[in-house]
C-alpha cells in the first residue's frame, strides 16, 4: 500500500499539492453543520471507569471520520489566518462507514486532493481534477480503458430549472434522488422524479 500511495502522492505533487492530514476523529456538531448524515457514523463514546457510556465525561459528542473533505473544510476554517492561498492539498487516509449496506467496507482508503480559495476557485481548476485522475488510472494503474464520471451540481440545477423545477425544495429533492442514480432500481428513481414534478 506504502508504494501505491507514494506514486499517487507523486502524480498530486506534480500539479503542486502539499500533503495535509487531518484528525481522524471529528464532532458529530461540525458534520452535522456541513450537511453530513452522521446516522452512518461510528461513534465514540466516553466510557465511565465500569465500561458505560457516561454523558458527564468529555461532554462531546464525537465519531470516526467517514470522509476526507469536511475535516479538510473543519482545518481551513480553524487556520485560515496562517493558509496562503489558494491552498491545494492532498491526501490519501483511511475513512470508516458505520452502515448496514453490504456494498461498502466498514473501513477503506480515500484519496483525494482539495483546492479551496478566499474569493472562489479558478475554473482551471476543474480541468486538472481529470488529468490528473486519468494519469493515476494510466501510469499507477496501467489501465488504458476508463470511464470518469463528473458529477455538478450547478449544471445539474440549472438542468432541472430549465425542465420547469422552480422550487428550491423540489430542485433538492430531485438532486438526491439523482444522487442516488447509482444504487436503486431505475423504476424507483422514475418514480421518485414523478412525484418531485418530472417525467
């Protein structure tokens, strides 16, 4: 693994990203905060000296990290006075999933690299995502067939207001339902855009 995620560290550092890890264990509060459904988490608990849960230690709700990006988020915003930017990292961690599909390991490896700006983030930016997806697949990997994915959800928003969706409610709605393309039947993804307003 130690020889894989060197060469991938190389491919990142090439287009400039420094390494940056974070905490591998957040509070429930900040993930909540960001949108993240924590029902998925592995918690962590203070136990008393008889091995209990006991709310009167620590005082903090706390779980294991299920993601990459919003302890990244949690770093930028405690030491944004310190950052240059823009400030573009990478990292390759193990996350933790606490749910009850089959499909996903309890505990995996993420690899990512992030970018993020004061006054919003260069374009250029989303070109370089791909490039350098497609020389990890080619050069790490030797793969020479691949199929990437690029999900938007500004296009995506902007797709459903121009289909009639004028709602911020039902645009939400449909996102998720979109979202989720991937893992239900495709009769119950019709159906759920039918009742958002969508044939």
């Amino acid at each position: 693994m130690e020889k894989l995620k060197s060469e991938i560290h190389r491919i990142y550092q090439k287009y400039d990203y420094a390494p940056l890890e974070t905490r591998i264990v957040e509070d429930v509060e900040v993930l909540e905060r960001k949108g993240v459904d924590t029902k998925d988490s592995f918690s962590i608990s203070h136990l008393s000296d008889r091995g209990r849960y006991d709310p009167r230690i620590g005082g903090r709700k706390l779980v294991l990290r299920s993601d990459l990006t919003v302890p990244f988020a949690r770093y930028v915003a405690e030491k944004h006075d310190s950052l240059l930017f823009p400030f573009k990292r990478y990292t390759t961690d193990k996350v933790y999933y606490g749910g009850s599909s089959k499909r996903r390991q309890v505990e995996f490896w993420q690899s990512e690299v992030n970018v993020v700006n004061l006054n919003g983030v260069s374009s250029s930016y989303d070109s370089e995502f791909p490039v350098i997806i497609s020389e990890i697949f080619t050069k790490v990997f030797n793969l020479s067939r691949f199929k990437i994915r690029i999900s938007n959800r500004k296009l995506l928003k902007g797709l459903l207001e121009i289909l009639g969706l004028d709602e911020a409610g039902k645009i939400k709605q449909a996102v998720e339902v979109i979202d989720k393309i991937g893992n239900v039947p495709e009769e119950v993804t019709r159906c759920h855009l039918q009742n958002i307003g969508l044939d």
